[in-house]
C-alpha cells in the first residue's frame, strides 16, 4: 500500500452477515451473492475468495468481463452474468463455463449452435419481463412456445428463471410476482422444468419471505448495507474508508481556500489538507456538506473538493499522524454510508460502488 487513504474491509463482518442472511432464509434457498461492479466497491476478486470459502451457491455479476475476471482467477467459482451478454461476446460464455442470462430465442438459438460446435452444453437462465421494463422476455400469448424451444435446444440447459421486482410497493410487488408465478405454473403444466426460480433482491428477500423461491440475489445485504424503513437483519457494514492528514496550517482572516477562492475564512482558522478527493469516489457534492471523524470529533470539509484533495476547518486542534476516518459505520462520531449517501442525495450502493481502482482495498 503507497498510500494512506485506503479502504477497509472486514472479512468477518461479511462472514457475520451471511450467516445472518442464511438464518433468514430456508436451508432449500439458495444464496445468490452479488458480486457486480467490483463487490460494490468492496474488490470482487478477495469478496469472491471469501464468499467462496464461505459456500454461498452461486456469484452474480452484471457483466461478461466481470464474469471472466472471477473465473480467470478460480475456475472453480459458479458465477453468473444476470445482464445481456452481446451476442459477439458468447463464445466466452463457453470459454470459461459462465450461466448467463438469456432472454429470446434469438440468442438461445446462436449459444445452442456454438456450443453444439464445441460439443458443449451452455447453462443459462431465462429473464422474464414483469414490469421493471429493463431486460426480460414479454408475457404474450406466444411466450410459452418461446420458452418451449429454448428449453427443447439441445445444447442449453436451462437452469433457471428470474424477474426484478421494481419495489414500487406491495401491490406492484406481488402483481410482479403473480405475472411470474402463472407463467412458471404454465411452464409446468407443459412439462418445462425449470429448477431454479428466483425474484428478489436484498430488500424483496427482507420484505417477502414468501418470494425466496429457490434462490435469493442478494447484494446490499451482504456489504451490511440495509435500506433501514426496510430491514431486520443483523447485519453490519463491512467497509470503512480512511486517511491521514497530509498538511496542517493556520490562515488569516480574508484568506480563501480550493478553486474559486469560494471558501472565505472569517477568521484565522486551522486547516487540514486531506489527500482523497472525488476521483477516489468520495462524492464532489459534499462540498460544505462534508464531514470526517479524527479521535471521536468530527470536522466540516470546507472549500470546493478537488480530484484528489480536500481541506478540513480543525478548530483549534492539531494532529500528527492521527487516523481520519472519512466513513466509518456510524459509532465513535464517524460517518456511516448511510449518512453520507442521504447528504449527497443517492443511495449507499451508489456511494460504495463509486470508489475507484486508485483506492487501495486493505482486508482484516
Ligand atoms: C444488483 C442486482 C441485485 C442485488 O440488489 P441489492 O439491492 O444490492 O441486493 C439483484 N438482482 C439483480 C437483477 C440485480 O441487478
């Protein structure tokens, strides 16, 4: 590590928050760990490792070249991509054993031929279109026949079937879940076996324990990231994000601090140079808004927030080489997600997921 912003990751934590998340679910689910867009910022590669040791049933990821990156590094791993996979790109699939979502008989159609030409059988799941409107197959009149041949082609297995719920409220929810329910019973009904159903996410797995089905897709969740109107489980967050200070100095009355000059001190004012700035992640918007924790007391971020440095009013106090925690999970005065996600005005996956390749990843 060549830097002292860095983040923390607790290996333990995420140990404790899937026991917590396999507490809450039956011993037949399945537990589908989401480990797109690098582990939402956690570092895909190490959460895998962990996850793996672990034994949670599958590793979901968005994308073909997060896919690829986890099987390169243990091909054991029994990932899944629950995005679109460009057609160009499914040679790949096959290439390194990847299930991958599938959602017309178009593209079932080129997998089925390029792995019947590499004597492969492909595994996939089909996504089923119920109201998100993002990706998915419609429910019409023809679908089951759709379904029919993607399930007769030789070369595919179809594992299993999944919808997103758009978490509107409960009755959008459950209409969601009745649209996918009447077309899983009419699959049945024509002897399409599909064994892996699953709809929710970490919020639909908290708030509709009767939707588990077979597999649940949790993200949020596992990182200790819980929407808090919604949640029950015990869960913690698992990262931290710190740094040290880089320079302390005392400026005058009328003395301006960043671009524009836009921070005027009134008075003669101790500040502190950080070295973290928005191109690690941290949000630019939190300019005023800001704050870090140094030994339990917290201090404003004043002056605009540079790529890669921000300034702190510290009062009257001085420091050597104290640790400043720029999130924390909430105790001793620190910033947790949490709040900083509801002052920068977005979600906590959105923050976490931001911190960039720049910001080394330290696992305890
Ligand atoms: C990202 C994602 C999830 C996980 O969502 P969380 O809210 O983080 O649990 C589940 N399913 C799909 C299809 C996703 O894209």
């Amino acid at each position: 590590m060549l830097r002292e912003t860095h983040l923390k990751i607790d290996l333990k934590k995420l140990e404790h928050n899937v026991n917590e998340i396999r507490k809450f679910i039956d011993d037949d689910v399945l537990l589908g760990a989401v480990i797109k867009a690098n582990a939402y910022g956690h570092g895909a590669i190490k959460v895998a490792e962990q996850l793996y040791k672990l034994g949670v049933n599958r590793l979901l990821v968005s994308t073909l070249s997060e896919a690829v990156e986890l099987k390169m590094d243990n091909s054991n791993y029994n990932v899944m991509i629950m995005g679109h996979t460009p057609d160009r790109f499914l040679e790949y699939i096959l290439k390194h054993d990847i299930i991958c979502t599938i959602f017309t008989v178009e593209q079932a159609k080129l997998l089925n031929n390029l792995a019947a030409q590499n004597s492969k059988k492909a595994t996939i799941h089909l996504k089923i279109e119920t109201g998100f409107n993002r990706l998915g197959m419609q429910i019409h009149k023809g679908t089951l026949a759709e379904i029919k041949k993607i399930y007769n082609m030789e070369h595919l297995i179809v594992e299993g079937a999944f919808t997103h719920l758009t978490l509107k409220n409960k009755e959008s929810d459950f209409l969601q879940e009745s649209k996918f329910a009447t077309l899983m019973e009419l699959l049945e009904a024509n002897d399409i076996h599909i064994p892996i159903k699953h709809i929710v996410d970490s919020i639909g797995m908290v708030l509709y324990p009767q939707m588990h089905l077979s597999m649940v897709r949790v993200g949020a969740l596992l990182y200790g990231l819980q929407s808090e109107e919604k949640g029950v489980l015990d869960v913690q967050q698992i990262l931290s994000f710190h740094t040290k200070l880089s320079h302390q100095k005392v400026l005058q009355p009328g003395e301006t601090i960043s671009y524009g000059n836009r921070f005027v001190c009134e008075t003669a004012t101790r500040i502190g140079t950080l070295p973290f700035g928005y191109a690690d992640g941290y949000p630019r918007n939190m300019y005023q808004k800001g704050e870090v924790t140094i030994g339990n007391k917290r201090y404003p971020i004043i002056g605009v927030i540079c790529m890669d440095q921000c300034m702190i009013d510290l009062g009257d106090d001085t420091y050597t080489d104290e640790d400043v925690i720029i999130i924390g999970d909430g105790r001793h005065n620190t910033v947790s997600v949490e709040e900083l996600a509801k002052k920068a005005e977005t979600n906590k996956n959105d923050i976490v997921s931001r911190f960039t390749g720049r910001v080394p990843r330290v696992y305890i």
